[in-house]
C-alpha cells in the first residue's frame, strides 16, 4: 500500500488541460469512476455550481460521457461511462498523469510506503 502525506496529487488533470467547469467535472468523475453520483454532490465535489452543471450536464449526456446509473427516490444517479472510448483514453491519461505524479514524489522521498 502506498500512501502519500499531502495534497499535491490533486487537479492533475486541470493542471494538464486547464482549469474550467468541464474539466473540473470530468477530474471528479474520473477519480471516483466506480461510484455513481447525485446532482448535488457532483456539483459540490467537483467544485462548480448547479446552474453550471446544468448548462453542461446535457451534452456530457449525449455524448455518453455520463450515464444515469439509478434512481433513488427523486434523485437520479449518474457515472462515467467506461465504455465510452474518449472516456476511456481520458481515463488512460489520467493514469499516466497519476503514475508519473507518484514517481516524482517517490524519487522526492514524499511518498510513505506501508505493508
């Protein structure tokens, strides 16, 4: 198990791409790309505003970047679709960035490793 005592691992991609709602979003989603998201905490996760997800939610929609997943009560549920090939390669990006990210900080002595 690896673990790192900081922040720095953070925005990767809004570093990488630039920092802007979309981006923000995708950063979340592509973190957390197992779970399934309400409205409201991709919102307040990825740090953007409700009027703004909601300007850009439907063309992430469809263009199948996300998918709605579920329903609970109200509430609709959304994710990454993995599927998605775009998705995927920003996904692989992401990794790549990760990796290379953690590799400095090793090669830094910033990383703690633990069995």
């Amino acid at each position: 198990m690896v673990i790192y005592l900081g922040d720095d691992v953070a925005n990767l991609l809004l570093d990488f791409l630039g920092d802007n709602p979309n981006t923000r979003l995708l950063e979340f989603l592509i973190t957390g790309r197992e779970f399934d998201y309400s409205l409201t905490d991709m919102a307040k996760n990825a740090g953007i505003g409700w009027s703004t997800l909601h300007r850009i939610l439907p063309r992430l929609l469809k263009q199948e970047i996300i998918i709605e997943t579920r329903e609970i009560g109200r509430a609709k549920l959304f994710k990454l679709n993995q599927k998605n090939e775009e998705v995927k390669k920003l996904t692989e990006l992401y990794d790549s960035l990760l990796t290379k990210q953690l590799e400095e900080f090793k090669e830094k002595n910033l990383l703690v490793m633990a069995k």
